[in-house]
C-alpha cells in the first residue's frame, strides 16, 4: 500500500527547495499505524480513509512548517460519530498513535472519560474537576464518550455547560497541548453542536462511522477468537453467520460489542458442555473449538430476542 | 504534583498555601505549566513553589522542590542577637516582610 500521493501544496518556495515527502513519511512511521490500522480493524473503510487523508495533511503540514509556509497548528480536535460499538474508541487511540508520530502531540496517550469525569455535582464542583482531566490529558488525547450528554437544554442550570465553557477556552488556548476527540451517536451528536456552536467551529474534523455488515461482523468474531485461542468449527461458522443476521434485527443491536459479548456467552456454552460431556477423552482441539450448538443455544434463536441475564436486562449493554 | 504560596519568607516557614487542587498521573508538564502561570498571576507577589512527589514506597513522599515565583520586592531579613548565661549568644532572625499581616505584606 503507497498511498504517497499527498496533495504537495501548490505554493511551494521557488526557489526549488526539494522536497522529500517520501523520506519524511518514512521517517515518521506512520505506515506502521496505518498498516495496523488496516489489519486490525474489519471495514470501516470511509473512516480509514479519512484517517490516511488526515494523516496525508498532518504530514504536508509539518513539512511547510518546515519550509516556513505555515506557523500555526493547524486545528485537530475531531469529532467522531456513529452507532454503538463501530470503533470509535479504538481508531481514537491509533489517532492519538499517529498524532505522536507526527509528532503533534508529545505524549500520544489517550484519556477517555465521560460526562461525570467532567461535570460536578455541585457549584463549583465542575471546573475543578474538568481541569483535572484536561491536565492529566495534556500532552495527548482527550476522547470524550458520549460528548452530547454534556449539554442538557432542559435543564438551565445543568453544570455541563460550564465544562463544556472551559473545555472550548483550552481548546483554543492549548492547542499545542491538547487534542480533543467528541464521539457520540450523529443525531445527538447533530442536536449537541446545533446548541453549541463554538464548538462546531472549533471542530476541524468530522468522521462518521458507518454500522458493520454482517460478513464484517463474522470477520470481526474471527479475529475476536482468534485473539483468544478458539475458533469455529464449519457448522457454527454457519450457526454465527445465522447468528448475526437475526441479532441485527433485534434492539440494542450494538455492532461488534454485541458480537464480542454472543461471543462471551458461547465460551461459556462450550465450557459447559466440556464439563458435562465426562465420558469422553477430550483434546486440545476441544478446547478451542465453538461448536454450533454453543451458538444455537442462544435465546436469539429460540425466542427471537436477546439473551439476557436473570433481571431480565439485555446483557448487550 | 502540588503548587503552593505563601508570603511568610522564613526559611522554616514549612506552611504554605495550596493552590488549587493536588495533580496526579500527569504525563506531559504542560498540566502543571498552566497550574504555575495560574498562580503567578494571581499571586504575582508571593513566594510560589511547586513540589514533586513520589508514590513508589507506598506513601507520597517530596522527591523535589523549587521557588517558581518571588515578590519583587524582598526586604530581607533582621537579624536579632540574645546575650545568654555566660558569654554565649543566641541567634534568631526576623523576616523585615512580617511586620506586616498576612495579605499586606508584599503589595
């Protein structure tokens, strides 16, 4: 893969300085990222691409600053939307990943936190607490699940706002410390910048994720495996590909957590049925194969609805 | 990480002011940076210092500590002889700055 075709800006100096993208993309080991990137995640192939071009920018840009066509950073806060369990988690710490080997943060850890690491309890309880996280961002990430519940506009005097407040000063202010990452679902993600605009505007970029499809899903449920030392036998490839279809259709459908968690529940299955199964000498093959009765045991099958645990609440989320 | 202020110079002046809350688990000194910049310029006439510490034997220990903020202005210090039993002295000083309360003394 030699995706080298950045877009070289058009004003470079006259007087023919070379200009050695090539030697600078090596250097930077970005490739190595983005290969991973490629390897590890099944799909997502608008936000990969997305990503590359990021990449591709963030690179021109530091050889401009270098040539001296630009001095400021650019802006890198980012914006992620999509349903549950489409990644975004992950692709935002290999954002941070590339972003350190750019070398536009120093640190290229990622925090992620939510509203109750950021908002407070009581008046003055929200700055405090949301300059703590930001501090102990700084250097890196700052990844923000569920961006969206920071606001509540029915609630005037909802703390969030005041977090919400100090976050866009440091955004400004910090930009060479700190990046911000907002994720959440695109509806609420769209109702929270509508209410927030200084927010949109600060907002460079903006990444949708797209739901997986059902053969991502099965990929995704092999790798998961293979992580862990199992596999499928051929029938319950069979009985998992059926799997996914029917759990689609249901609610609280929430892509490859759901997936990871039918996954959780089947080793439990097998494990069970290992135990049970006394008569018989069992290999090591045993040990690592799901058969298709551990997938069709679930209640997807049976009743048409999740499984769930005994207070009756879909373990999905 | 920790920053603190007072306006008491005195070299066993061990109590100082906390500023803000204590940091934890920072990975870059642009956090602590903020931390300083913020009290300096809310105490731009205070002593400010900012203490490093360490967890690695079970309990927080100060591993460093510097000034990072002096008033402009330091008068010194008296310093104040005690004729004693015999001929032997002692030896005591007065910071000049604590004549004034608390608050007053560096403005």
């Amino acid at each position: 893969m030699s995706e080298t075709d950045e877009p070289i800006p058009d004003d470079v100096p006259p007087e023919d300085t070379e200009v050695d993208l090539e030697t600078e993309f090596h250097s930077s080991n970005v490739q190595e990222v983005l290969d991973k990137l490629d390897r590890e995640l099944v799909g997502l192939v608008p936000v990969k691409t997305r990503i590359r071009e990021t990449a591709a920018l963030l690179l021109v840009d530091r050889v401009r600053k270098q040539m001296q066509l630009s001095s400021e950073t650019p802006t890198l806060h980012m914006c992620f939307t999509g349903n549950p369990g489409t990644g975004k988690t992950t692709v935002a710490l290999r954002m941070a990943e590339i972003l350190h080997r750019l070398g536009y943060v120093r640190e290229g850890h990622l925090i992620s936190v939510t509203r109750d690491d950021l908002v407070g309890q009581y008046i003055g309880h929200t700055a405090p607490k949301t300059k703590e996280v930001i501090k102990k961002a700084m250097g890196g990430v700052l990844f923000i699940d569920e961006a969206y519940y920071l606001y509540r506009p029915e609630n005037e005097r909802d703390y969030g706002q005041e977090s919400i407040e100090i976050l866009l000063q440091i955004m400004e202010n910090n930009r060479d410390d700190l990046v911000v990452i907002l994720a959440g679902y695109k509806d609420k993600m769209d109702r929270f910048f509508h209410s927030n605009p200084g927010m949109r505007s600060r907002i460079a970029h903006h990444i949708d994720f797209p739901d997986y499809r059902s053969e991502e899903l099965l990929a995704i449920a092999k790798l998961m495996l293979a992580e862990q030392n199992y596999r499928f036998s051929p029938e319950a490839d069979e009985a998992f590909a059926e799997y996914i279809d029917k759990r689609k259709k249901l609610e609280h459908f929430a892509n490859a957590r759901s997936i990871r968690n039918a996954l959780d529940r089947a080793r439990l299955r097998q494990a069970n049925r290992l135990f049970n199964s006394t008569g018989r000498k069992l290999t090591k093959r045993d040990l690592m194969t799901l058969e298709a009765e551990d997938i069709l045991a679930s209640r997807v099958f049976a009743e048409g609805k999740p499984d769930t645990v005994d207070d009756g609440i879909p373990d999905d989320d | 990480m920790n920053v603190e202020y007072t306006d008491d110079p005195h070299p066993r002046n061990t109590y100082w002011e906390m500023f803000g809350m204590p940091m934890f688990d920072l990975k870059d000194p642009a956090g602590i940076l903020m931390e300083i910049n913020d009290c300096r310029k809310t105490f731009p006439n205070h002593y400010v210092r900012v203490t490093a510490f360490d967890s690695t034997r079970g309990w927080e220990t100060p591993r460093m500590s510097f000034i990072v903020n002096r008033p402009k202005t330091e008068p010194g210090f008296r310093l104040i002889r005690e004729e004693r039993n015999g001929r032997s002295m002692g030896y005591t000083i007065i910071p000049y700055a604590t004549d004034k309360p608390e608050g007053e003394r560096y403005t």
